[in-house]
C-alpha cells in the first residue's frame, strides 16, 4: 500500500529515479536525485509502503531522536518528491529509494501506479557501474531509451552487457511495456576507485538530466569536489609506478568503440591481476 500525503496538479512532469545497492557504484547515481532534492528544494508527496518488499535484517529500520527527546523509526523504502525548478515548463518528480529485496514485479507495478497518479509520461533511470575506464577521461555514460531515436538523440552508447541485472533494468522493461516512455544513463565509475563518493561521475549524470530537461542545474561544489577527487588519484597514481601504467593503459584504449561494463568475474580478475603486481598488498584503493 502506498501512502501519499496529497497529490499535487503537475505541469507535464517528468520522474527521475535511483536506487541504492547494486545498480549504484560509489552511490553515483543516487547522490545525483539527493542533490536535485536539495537544490529545488523539492516536497514529499509519497511513500511506498516498505513492509512487502524489504528484508529488514538486510535493510534495517534505524533510530532517530527528534528535538534530541522523541524516537522516530525510519523505515528502508521509496520516496516521491516533487520539484517546481526554476524557469522550468514542466515540473519534475524525484524517485528515490532502496533495491527491493523481493516482489520486484509488484515493487514496479506499484512505483509506476504513482507515476501514473501524477501523470508522469517520461522515466529516466539513473545508475552507475563499475568499469574498466581511466579516472582522467570523462567517464562514459551508456544507456538505453524506448526507441532508437531517442537514444540516438542523447548519444547513448547502448550496452551490449548480458548477465544479472538490477531493479534499474526491470523497471525499464516495466515501463516500456505500461506504455511509458523510459530511458536510462548508466555512467561508468572506474573500479579502482569505487569507494563513494565519485563526485565525477555524479556531475556527468547531472549533464545528461540537463539535456534531458533542456535545463541548466546548479552544480553546487560538484565541479570542485570533482577536481579534487581527480587530484586525490593523481598523486596516488604518482606514488604508485602499478596504478599509473595501469591508468595510461586504459587511457590508450579509452577511445576504442563500444566501451564495455565489467562483470563481477572480469572486475576481480583485473583486480587480482593489479594486485598481483604489487605484490598482494590492497594499494592506494583503500583509501578512496
């Protein structure tokens, strides 16, 4: 059951949805509906009731202290707010939550009766992935959209990826077949550097919201926390012979066609093989 505290009249509203968990290295992709929560100062309307789809010893419930005396119980779940941003023709609906733990067909069933409720006609799913990219390039964003037009129109590099996917992926399947436009940006967070936050590649999945919207958003600190986080890597790099050839190997092939997404088998077999040049010690990653 879903509790809504009022639904409000939008202008041609378009959601934008995260999930914590498996679709979200370095929580790259949820800290980007986090900033637009912030920035547009967007009201929460509705609430997804947790009770059939998380497993509470998985995501547990938490404790808080309000006015420092009363206990609030804050449950693992997915919250819709809405957004009014400025100069903007159309109002926008954030979505963001947690990867449910089971029904994950009644799960998009159920977001999507929300979207409907507010006459949202376009989805666009966020995620982000570990990959074999070198953190000096801008980081890749592939995707896939409803139709090839609209991929081609955003430049998408569509994935070739078979194996497991997230709730990212079955929503988008969910949506396209209730009729409603879906798209989604997956940007490639390097795996050598995966411990959040990745500010980089927050900032090139903002881009993309951008042009989706036809829209400029404030960026905040984004751009400066992400020259910093590249900075952080440079000088690891120049202390570490290993991790610097391992970067300008990736740097000579970060221009070929059809950059590929890691499987978890692919990740650990070029993690063990870093590791293995230097001697079996963890590195400099440790400290990301």
């Amino acid at each position: 059951m879903t509790e809504f505290d009022g639904l409000p009249v939008l202008r041609s509203p378009v959601a934008i949805a995260a999930f914590e968990g498996w679709n979200d290295a370095a929580d790259a992709s949820t800290a980007v509906v986090e900033h637009l929560e912030e920035i547009w100062e967007a009201k929460n309307v509705a609430t997804l009731d947790p009770e059939e789809f998380y497993d509470f010893q998985v995501n547990r419930p938490t404790v808080t202290l309000a006015e420092g005396e009363v206990r609030k119980i804050d449950w693992p779940t997915t919250r819709f707010s809405v957004a009014k941003p400025p100069g903007a023709e159309r109002d926008v609906v954030l979505i963001r939550g947690i990867e449910p733990s089971m029904r994950w067909r009644t799960f998009c069933n159920e977001l999507l009766e929300v979207c409907h409720s507010l006459d949202v006609t376009r989805i666009v799913l966020l995620g982000a992935l570990l990959a074999d990219v070198p953190f000096t390039r801008p980081l890749p964003i592939s995707g896939s959209a409803s139709d090839r037009a609209t991929a081609d129109r955003y430049g998408l590099t569509l994935s070739r990826y078979e194996g497991p996917v997230g709730i990212v992926s079955i929503l988008q399947d969910a949506a396209q077949r209730a009729d409603l436009e879906a798209m989604s940006f997956w940007v490639h967070v390097p795996h050598y550097a995966n411990n959040p936050p990745c500010p980089k590649a927050t900032l090139a999945l903002l881009h993309r919201i951008e042009e989706v919207l036809d829209l400029p958003i404030p960026t905040a600190d984004l751009a400066e926390e992400s020259g910093e986080w590249e900075n952080r890597l440079r000088q690891a790099a120049e202390q570490d012979a290993e991790l610097a050839e391992y970067v300008r190997e990736l740097e000579e092939r970060s221009g070929d066609e059809g950059i590929q997404p890691l499987s978890g088998d692919e990740i650990a077999q070029e993690f063990e093989r870093y590791l293995r040049r230097r001697g079996g010690q963890a590195g400099p990653t440790a400290s990301y």
